[in-house]
C-alpha cells in the first residue's frame, strides 16, 4: 500500500519513519516533506493552507491511505475532501476537529459533558469581556479562540493585562487576524502531560504518556514555543492515574462527540494539567502532537499502520499496542532567535556521526536538501530522538548525538526531562 503523509515538521518525519516500518507499506509520499523526510520519502510541494492543492496530489496519487499531521488541513476540511472523493484518511472531519480549532466549542462540551477543566468565561464582545474579568482572580489566563500556532496564551498579572491582551486579540493586533471570541481562563498549577489516543468514534486506546517542554528557555523560563522537547517514561503517568484519565476524560469525550453528531476519528491528544484537585483538561489537539510524536513513536513495537486502519475502520477494542518498555526523550535543536524572528539557510554537519549514537533517530523539523547540502529552514531544525531502558539513559544519548550537530546559531536546551529525574518517587 501508499501511504501520503500531509505536513512538513519533525512529527511528520516521524510519522513516515514510521509508516515505513509496517509490513503492509510498499511506498511512502510526503507532501510538502522536508529535507529530511527526503531521505526516507518521495516529497511532493502543496500548500497546506490550499485545501484544492492538496485534494489534488491526493487524487493524482491515490493512496491507499492518508494520513494528515498538523491542523491546519484538518481546519479546512481535508478529511471530508478526501472522504468525499472516496479516499482512506486518516484524521477527524471538520467537524470533530473543532475540539481543537475552537477553544469556545471545546470548553462549552467540557461543561456540556461534566469533564474537569479549568473555569472559564467565553467573551464575544467587548461589553461581555470588562463584565466577566471581574469574576477572575489574577493571574488570568486569556486565551484566542481559534487557531494560533501556540502564540494564542497569554497569562496575565492583572485584570487590565487581561483586558489589554483581551482586546489585542479582538482588534487582531496581537495574532493577525481579529479573533471573534475570546476565552478567559483561571491559572492552574501542576505538572502538565500530553495524553494522546486513538480514537475510532467509539473506542479509545492511549499511546504512551508524554511530557512536552513548551518554554523556550531553561527551567521553563521566556516564551512559548511549539515544544523544545519531550521524554516519555512508563512511569510518568501511574496505572490508576491512567485509567482514571481515561475512563473521566477520553472516553467521555469521544462518546460525547459521537452523541453530538460528530464522531471523532483520529488522534485525540488531551493537553492535562495535574492539579492538586486531579487532572483538568487544558486543551485538546486532534492530532499528533509536535514533537510528542518523535519521542512517542519510537517506543511503538506494533505496526503504526495497522493501528490507524483499525481506527478508520472502528476496530480499535480488538486492538492492543505494544510498547519498549523503558523511556524516550526528543530533545529539539531550533534557530537563534525562535520563537522570534530568526535566519535560516545555514548548513548543517554531524549528522552522520549523531546517528551512528546506539538508539537515537534524528527527525527533521526544518531542514532543506540544496543540492548535496542540508541547510536550516526553520525555527524549529532537528528534534534528536533517543529510547533507552531508562530516561536518563534516554537523556544521556539524546544529548550526545546533538553534541555531534552543528550549524550557526543552534540552540537547544540542556535540561529536558531533568524535573523528572531530580523528583522523588
Ligand atoms: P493551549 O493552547 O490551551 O494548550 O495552551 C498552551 C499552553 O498554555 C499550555 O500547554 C499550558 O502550558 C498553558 N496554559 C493554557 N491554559 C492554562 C491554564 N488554564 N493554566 C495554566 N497554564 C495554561
Ligand atoms: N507539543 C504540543 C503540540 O503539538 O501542540
């Protein structure tokens, strides 16, 4: 079978190093890819922001399956285009994506369905906005309603910070676009996971647990990124704890989608905040996410692609995941001055030497092949990618290999994973 991938990061990279592997695969496509998906991939150019251009390479390449990474294809329907046209995908419809491309729709159905998430107060005007700041106490979190990339959080000291951040992002000064709603969100406080599923519509199975490191610099300082890491332990998340999550938060969720007319149908990746009061919802995502999915993947032992037709075709509660046990850390190399502005088109060295590392996988956020020359295109470049019977060993290889990388201006942090080694048990 072909598999098409959408997208062009790490997860992506990961993705189809994966795919890969399964048995059932013959050929892998990536569209746009990256340069390092290049190596493994045959790469396609599309515009994920032109639904027609994709719906295109997809119809000219007839995959037996699709597979869609980041949201914003999701947001613009590539699921029901392709459904439509009678082509396997796998992904949430439009519709059940909302989880994620609205923060309105996702905290009204936390309400609507009794899950446990932060109070919130969802402002469509200006008038609704200076009535309800007066109902939080600070910090207040305010939060865009659509979809930012990351940049749509904003954590206020006081009630006319929130106000000010409020507005800018009414008046579209803060993001771009004016946005139409805004959430307002009480602070909470705790370690945060990312527990991702699959989903069927009906049935969920959970990968293993991650944690991402959002904060560009170390000790979770400055601003947020897409993720400068994540490790992934059988330990982080306790049996209970998971089942708990589970049973009063995936489950729930998935068979209130399905009550509301909108099953869900793909990766369900609940962003959870352990508060003293137990798991509360953040955020959901309706994919895979970036960079969970490096570190996550390399631990899977069963075939990727069977797991996603099982999901497509509602078999999920027939289905088991195996996974190495032990641990996985993906530690991401970015460019100087991400998330800011920052240069690209620098060449990069070592990587042949970071790969020879026993148990490490290098996928590529944002490379470019130029002629026989990797070069920087992005903020984000490598995520280097270790398993291991344990984190610290996990750690320790992760950082080895990035010790081989170079090129101007890389910055990575030193410190993923070291809150959960310095933690007592
Ligand atoms: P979101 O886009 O909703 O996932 O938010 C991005 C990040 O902002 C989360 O991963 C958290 O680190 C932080 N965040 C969002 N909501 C809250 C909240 N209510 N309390 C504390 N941190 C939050
Ligand atoms: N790592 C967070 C995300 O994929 O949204």
């Amino acid at each position: 079978m072909k598999v098409l991938i959408l997208g062009s990061g790490g997860r992506e990279h990961a993705l189809a190093w994966a795919v890969k592997r399964s048995s059932r695969v013959t050929e892998v496509v990536c569209a746009p890819g990256n340069g390092g998906i290049a190596q493994i991939a045959r790469c396609i150019p599309v515009n994920l922001k032109d639904l027609d251009a994709m719906v295109r390479v997809a119809e000219a390449e007839q995959p037996g399956l699709t597979i869609v990474g980041p949201e914003l294809p999701l947001s613009l329907g590539i699921v029901d285009a392709l459904q439509e046209r009678g082509l396997r995908v796998f992904g949430p419809t439009r519709a059940a994506a909302m989880l994620e491309t609205s923060k309105g729709f996702a905290k009204r159905f936390l309400q609507r369905h009794n899950i446990l998430t932060a109070n919130y107060a969802l402002c469509a005007s200006a008038a609704e906005l200076e009535k309800a700041v007066e109902m939080f106490h600070p910090p207040i979190v305010v939060k865009a309603d659509g979809l930012a990339a990351g940049k749509g959080v904003i954590i206020c000291q006081s009630r006319n910070t929130a106000l000010e951040a409020a507005h800018g992002l009414f008046s579209g000064k803060l993001l771009g676009e004016p946005e139409q709603q805004v959430v307002l969100e009480e602070l909470l406080h705790g370690d945060e996971i990312s527990f991702m599923c699959l989903s069927d519509g009906k049935h969920v199975i959970p990968l293993a647990p991650a944690q991402d490191h959002k904060r560009i610099g170390e000790g979770d300082t400055g601003p947020n990124t897409g993720g400068m890491g994540v490790y992934s332990t059988d330990t982080m998340l306790e049996p209970g704890m998971k089942d708990w999550v589970l049973h009063h938060i995936a489950e729930p969720t998935v068979r209130g989608m399905a009550d509301e007319d909108a099953p869900f149908v793909g990766v369900l990746y609940i962003g959870l905040m352990m508060t003293a009061r137990g798991p509360q919802v953040l955020e959901f995502n309706a994919r895979f996410g970036d960079p969970e999915t490096q570190a996550v993947l390399l631990r899977l032992e069963s075939d990727l692609v069977e797991a996603l037709e099982a999901s497509i075709d509602g078999r999920l509660a027939e289905t088991e995941l195996r996974w190495t046990p032990g641990a996985s850390a993906c530690v991401v190399a970015s460019s100087s001055g991400y998330p800011g502005s920052y240069a690209t088109g620098f060449p990069i060295s070592g990587l042949g030497a970071a790969a020879q590392v026993p148990g490490v996988q290098i996928f590529h956020s944002g490379s470019a092949q130029v002629g026989n020359q990797l070069l920087t295109a992005g903020g984000r470049v490598l995520g280097v990618t270790a398993a291991a019977p344990s984190l610290e060993e996990a750690l320790a290889r992760a950082y080895e290999a990035m010790a081989e990388i170079h090129y101007e201006g890389i910055y990575y942090r030193h410190d993923i994973g070291h809150r959960s080694l310095t933690r007592k048990p």
